[in-house]
C-alpha cells in the first residue's frame, strides 16, 4: 500500500507546483498587462512593416542582391520622401496655419454669423459664450498639447524598436522555420505554414491598398477643394489623406474641417464640398478601392465599422488604428480552424463512401 500511494503523493505536488505557477503567470499578467500590450503593439507593427516590404526584398533577393541592403535603402529611401514631402507641404502648410492664426477669429466670427441666419442658428450658443467656453478650455488644451509632446520621445524609441525588429524579420529568412519547429508539431507545420503565408499575402495586400487610398484621397481632395477656393485646402487634404489610414476615419474628420472653412467664405460654398465629398468618396468605394483591394482581405464594410469600434472602445486612438490588421488576422485563423474542422469531418465520411 505504501508504495501505490507514493505516485498519488508525487501528482498532487506535481499539479500544486503547476497550479502555483499558472497563478503566478496569471497575476504577473495582470500586473504588467499594459506594458505587455504596449510590446505587443510594438511587434506587430514591426510585423506589418515587414510585410508590407517583403515582396520587394524577396523580389530582390531572387536577383542577389543581399537583403540587408535592400532593408536600409529602403529606409533610406523612406527618408528622403518623408523630408521632400515635408520640404514641399511644410510651407504652405505653414503659411495657412499663420491664416488661421491671423484670420482666426473674424472666420470663427463669420462662420457662427451665417449659421445664427440659418433654422440651426436657435441650437448654437451665441458667439461671446462659445468664445468664452473656448478661453476657458484654451488651458487645458495647452496643457494637453505640451503632455503629447513630451511623450514624443516615447514614439521616437518605440519607432526606432520596430525599425529595427522589421530589419531583423525580413532579412532572417529562416525565422519562421525555426519558430515552426520549435513551437509547432510536425503534424500541423505544412498547415500553419500555409496559412502563415495567406496570411502575409493578405496583410501585404491590405497595406499597399490602404496607403493607395490614402494617398488618392489627400492629392484628389486637396486639389478640388484648392480649385473651389476653401480656405486650408492643402492642410485639410493632407490631414484627411494621413487619417484615411484608417479606413473612414480620414474622410469623415477632412469633410467636417472643409465645411467649417467654407462656411467662412459662402454658406453656399459649403453644399459645393459636401457634393464633392460625396463625389470622391463614391469614386473611392466603387472604383479605387475594389482595384486596389481586391476580395484578398474578405472583410465586408460592415466588418470594418465593428473592427474600429471595438478597437475605438478598448483602446481609443491606438484601438483605431491597429484594428482592422488585426480583424484580418482574426478573419484569417478563423477561416484556417474552419478549413481544419472541415477536413477533419468531411474527409472521413468521403473515405467511407469510398
């Protein structure tokens, strides 16, 4: 008897030993749960970064040319466009901003002036309480726009992180392999092999698309609200083309800013930018988009509302911006466990029929 109640004694140690770490684990998890998801929030964009430029470094590996090169001059490259873009907008963008700062008031003026003409007039505050209201939110603004500016070395180093984590992830190409051997048994690895590469396809496609309707969006607003005369028109394009990153989001706030400057000029005016508005978002949804797209990220609009608004609530800005790759990542497991139980279930009965 003593010896069959020795290996009774050693499992029920061994399951309190295991008990007590997945608690710790757990509250360790808890504990640093934020700094977890901010690493996590810095690898993924290092991975969508990476994939976004792999189909260049493969197409150049093919040709010899080492991917370590390919990597820097296309950060190099990265450099110089972002500095002669900034050398080109910085300014007119600036002297607009002098406009407003100069101009400021007599627009906010003009604008509630001819809204107060208007049915909506009766719901708006009167111009000396909304510019009382304003001088006194004026510090608290202040003080949230000197918050966002120290935090920029955080960025800077959370930027210069996934610099160099996507260098690493797209010039060690026997990564993957190895995370697949060392993690995965050999039983499944052809599978999530493939599925890691529809994946990276997807998202791939997914980047491209996106940047290509962003940049449609700011070179196309830009120029019709300059060629209808809106005050800010350059700045409200380009504001509007970076935020249309994320998908509705760029749109929506370039249209409110283009309404706001041309009722300084014309309540007239601003009927002329909600039709253009109208005009290339319609050429975007049903023209630009489905080109560039494709059906490769199998997310319906409807999909991509819900995304952001979870990613909205959980996380705000950051939510925003991460959740439509991360509904794409989703969609893509989803349909692999699909595709497994399918496999699992009808193949058998097709070897019965058989």
């Amino acid at each position: 008897m003593a010896t069959s109640d020795t290996p009774v004694c050693r499992l029920n140690f061994g399951a309190a030993v295991s008990l007590l770490i997945l608690g710790l684990v757990f509250l360790l998890t808890v504990k640093y749960a934020g700094l977890l998801v901010e690493v996590g929030l810095v690898v993924f964009s290092a991975i969508l970064l990476s994939v976004a430029v792999r189909p260049l470094v493969d197409a150049l590996a093919r040709r010899r040319i080492p991917r370590s090169v390919t990597m820097l001059g296309i950060y190099v490259a990265l450099f110089i466009a972002v500095a002669v873009l900034a050398g080109l907008l910085l300014p007119v963008i600036r002297s607009e901003v002098t406009l407003l700062q100069t101009k400021g008031p007599t627009l906010y003026r003009s604008a509630v002036s001819r809204i107060a003409a208007t049915p909506l007039g009766k719901l708006l505050p009167s111009s000396d309480s909304a510019a009382s209201s304003l001088t006194q939110h004026l510090d608290s603004v202040l003080a949230q726009a000197v918050s966002t500016i120290t935090d920029v070395t955080k960025v800077v180093v959370d930027a210069l992180v996934i610099f160099v984590l996507a260098f690493f992830f797209s010039t060690d190409v026997g990564l993957g392999k190895r995370v697949l051997e060392g993690w995965v048994p050999l039983a499944h690895r052809e599978r999530i092999a493939t599925a890691s590469e529809h994946l990276r396809f997807r998202l791939t496609r997914w980047i491209w698309a996106q940047m290509a309707v962003a940049l449609y969006f700011a070179v196309v607003f830009s120029i019709g609200l300059s060629l209808l005369n809106v005050p800010f028109a350059i700045t409200i394009g380009v504001v509007g083309g970076v935020l249309e990153l994320v998908p509705y989001l760029g749109g929506t706030i370039a249209v409110m800013l283009a309404v706001l400057s041309a009722l300084t000029v014309d309540p007239v005016l601003v009927i002329w930018v909600i039709l253009f508005h109208i005009v290339v978002v319609e050429i975007e949804a049903h023209i630009v988009a489905p080109s560039v797209y494709g059906r490769v990220t199998g997310l319906h609009p409807a999909g991509v509302l819900i995304a952001l608004l979870i990613g909205a609530k959980a996380m705000g800005l950051v939510g925003v911006l991460f959740a439509v790759p991360a509904a794409v990542v989703l969609l893509a497991v989803m349909q692999e466990i699909r595709s497994l139980r399918h496999d699992v279930y009808v193949k058998p009965s097709n070897q019965e029929i058989g």
